[in-house]
C-alpha cells in the first residue's frame, strides 16, 4: 500500500500528501540520484559513484574522478565515458563547476532516453518546473549563463554527446532553472558537510515548509525520507529546504532563489523572531545591523572551513562581547555552535561543552523537531561519557536515540555509535557500583 500519493495544489503546484495515517519514523521514501556530483574539495576522499569516504583510486585518464572500487567504476562507467575526455579539456580552461558537471550528467542521460517510469520515478525531468524568464534575468545571471552554455557545448563535444537542447540557448536556460530549484546539498548525516550535489526527482517532489513533518537524511549518496512526527490522512508531506533555525525574512530571502514565497504558519506569524533578533533591552536590532552581523558572522564559518581554528574561539568572543545580544539571538546562537564545534576540533572538551549547553535550549525551542536537537544531544552525551560523567551523558544519549531513530533510522552509522557509548556509560556505572559495593 502506497503512504503517499502526488497531487496538485493552486498555490503551491505538484507536492505529495499521506493517503493513510502515518507515524513517526515511518521511512517514506530512498532513492538514489538521477545524477550527482562529489564536490572538488572533497573528490578525493569520497567515491565518485557511491559517496562513501574511503581509500580511493583516481581514473588513469581524466585524474579528477576517485573510485573505492572496480565495482563503483564500472557502474559509474557509463557516465563517465562521456566525462573524462572532457574533463581534461575543461582544466585547461578551467571552470568545471559542480553545477556546470551535474547540468552535463543530466543532459547525458537525457541523451540516453531513460524510461522514467520503468526506472521507479515519479516524475521526469521534463516535468520539472523552470522559472526561467529572459525579461527577469540580471546581466550578471545573464553572463554566468551564458558561460555556462559555451562550457556545456565544449563538454559534449570533447565528450561526443549530441543533444537537441544544445541547438537552443533558450532550452538551456530552462534545464538550469530546473535544475536550480530542484538539486539537493547532499550532506553527511551529521549535518556538518556538504560532499556534492545531486537531482533527486521523487524526492524534488517533497514542497517545503519551515516546521516541515519530514526530513531527509543522506547516507552517502542515497537519501531517506522519515515522518518526524504523526501525519494525519490528506496531510501534505513536506520537508525543509532551509538552513534551520533561521529568522523569517532570512528564510524568505533564501527561499527567492526556489521562486516562491513561504506562507506557513511559522512565516505569517513570524514565530520567534521578536526572540531571535532581539538585544538585551528586548529591542528588536536594526535590519542594516543583523546583516552586518550575519556578515561577520558568515567570515567566521568561512576561516573555520579553511581550517583556522586558532583564532576563531578569539574572534567569536569579540563579536559577542561587542553586541548586546540577547541570549536567544539567533546570531548569538549560531556563533556559540560555532566556538561548540570549533573547541572540539581543539580538544577543549570543556569548553567545547559549555557552549552546546548555552544554545542547545533555544535551538530545542526553536526547531523542536530538527534532526539536528539529536546530533547536539549525541554531541553533548559524547563530551560527557569522556570526562567520565556517565550519568548525564546516558540522559543526553538516550534523547539523542529517541530523537535519531525517527530521522536516522535504526541502521545508521550515527544511532550505532550512540548505542556504543550508552552501552560503555552502563558498564563503566556497573563497574562502579561493583566496587563500592
């Protein structure tokens, strides 16, 4: 029996509602991509086909795809025939972006007259929605898409794909947009990295909302759909396409690159945001400020991806010291996850803990349901089964697990490894217990 089915809706066009009650954790929906791409600054630690990290062999022609097995080649063969001469070409070049790579697949296997339907998708790519309008494309969008399609001809042709759509720039554009709206950031299950990009049409399918009833978590390349919560019959199933937790205009504004405006619940009544951007007066900051805040705070994220952790911890403290944020500041929070994360990678345990525990409250009020409350739950039981705190760190575990297994599911690398510390944390207050005894 089928948990869902597609349908129609004025506002918000194809989306996917339940056909029988369903409860939580239910999986609804894995799929693997139509087409995806390992980002370049990961390409040599994940597999090119699967995704999964490994020790890696790179192809003796093109040198830019790694495979962890003959299997893993071979299957991504097909693609790749077509890649790898024109690989080599657009080095010299340079400019073989994720986006322009995974615009090259798609147009592959469109080239192939794959049987959609026979393949168990629900949609085709044909039946993606563009948004593409010439009259409302700025000159810069203009220019990166114009590259775009003088790389893609460069591509087929190295690669000897003939294509219709290549005779029509206009055609082009409409498979960008398409693709634009519609990819997915194919992230670790932890939510810390991003390793590429891939199209997912089953799972495109899933229209978004701010307090979403499902999520999706990606197992390398292969992405599961679970219910966070009951859904009722006649419910729509949606998911997230935004960076949570967030104020409402940061999601509005994120959200105009997908064409669309939000309307949920959490956007009309802009829930939480008087919190969110307030100071400690419970003044709501000046809009020119948030985003020079936002700013600075984003300058941050990017030192720590460049691996300069040293003076982060330092720089964090100087922002938050300069403003008078209040404790729920969404800015506030976000810089305390970072000086969370960044301790860690120093091995400042301690510190590392006080910051998890200063935002992990507001985030849980935030976004009660986000897979992510589970992993700071792991996060903080981790820190403290080390410091031999087994007490706390079993009740920080066990709600990680009740709120993991409905994202994660049971199989997950991340559920196993909760199941092993809680399982140390009881032994370690057996063997305890045994010798005072």
């Amino acid at each position: 029996m089928n948990l869902f089915e597609k349908f129609h809706s004025e506002h918000r066009g194809r989306g996917l509602r339940a056909t029988s009650f369903i409860r939580k954790g239910t999986l609804l929906l894995t799929e693997l991509p139509f087409a995806h791409v390992v980002s370049e600054n990961v390409e040599r630690r994940v597999c090119s086909n699967c995704m999964k990290s490994a020790t890696l062999k790179n192809c003796s022609g093109c040198k830019r795809r790694f495979y962890c097995s003959q299997k893993c080649q071979k299957a991504m063969w097909p693609l790749h025939k077509h890649e790898c001469s024109a690989l080599k070409h657009l080095q010299q070049s340079e400019g073989a972006t994720d986006f322009l790579m995974l615009l090259y697949q798609v147009l592959i296997k469109l080239n192939s007259k794959t049987d959609w339907k026979k393949e168990g998708y629900l949609q085709s790519v044909s039946d993606l929605n563009s948004h593409y309008d010439k009259e409302n494309v700025s000159d810069e969008e203009k220019i990166e898409m114009e590259q775009i399609f003088v790389k893609l001809k460069i591509l087929s042709k190295e690669g000897g794909v003939s294509s219709d759509i290549l005779n029509s720039y206009h055609d082009v554009c409409h498979l960008m947009s398409k693709l634009r709206c519609n990819v997915f950031g194919i992230q670790d299950e932890e939510f810390v990295d991003t390793d590429g990009i891939g199209l997912y049409l089953n799972c495109s399918l899933f229209n978004h909302d701010c307090e979403p009833n499902c999520a999706q978590i990606f197992q390398a390349s292969k992405v599961h759909i679970r219910a966070l919560r009951d859904v009722q019959a006649g419910e729509e199933l949606t998911i997230t396409y935004c960076s949570l937790p967030a104020c409402s205009a940061s999601r509005q504004k994120y959200l105009q690159s997908y064409h669309f405006v939000c309307t949920c619940d959490a956007c009309k009544y802009k829930k939480y945001d008087n919190e969110m951007l307030s100071d400690q007066n419970g003044m709501e900051i000046e809009e020119e400020q948030f985003k020079d805040l936002n700013s600075r705070y984003e300058k941050l994220v990017e030192l720590k991806e460049k691996g300069e952790n040293d003076n982060i911890i330092t720089k964090c403290k100087d922002l938050i010291a300069e403003d008078n944020f209040a404790d729920g500041n969404i800015i506030k929070l976000k810089i305390l996850q970072l000086m969370g994360r960044t301790s860690i990678n120093l091995g400042n345990f301690e510190d590392a803990l006080e910051y998890h525990n200063q935002y992990l409250p507001y985030y849980s009020k935030y976004i009660p349901l986000h897979p992510m409350i589970g992993l700071i739950h792991a996060t903080v039981g981790k820190i403290l089964a080390f410091q031999n705190n087994s007490e706390d760190a079993m009740r920080h575990i066990k709600e990680a697990l009740k709120r993991l297994c409905l994202s994660h599911g049971g199989n997950s690398p991340v559920i196993a490894e909760c199941e092993r510390i809680l399982q140390e944390c009881q032994m370690y207050l057996q063997q305890e217990r045994m010798s005072t005894e």
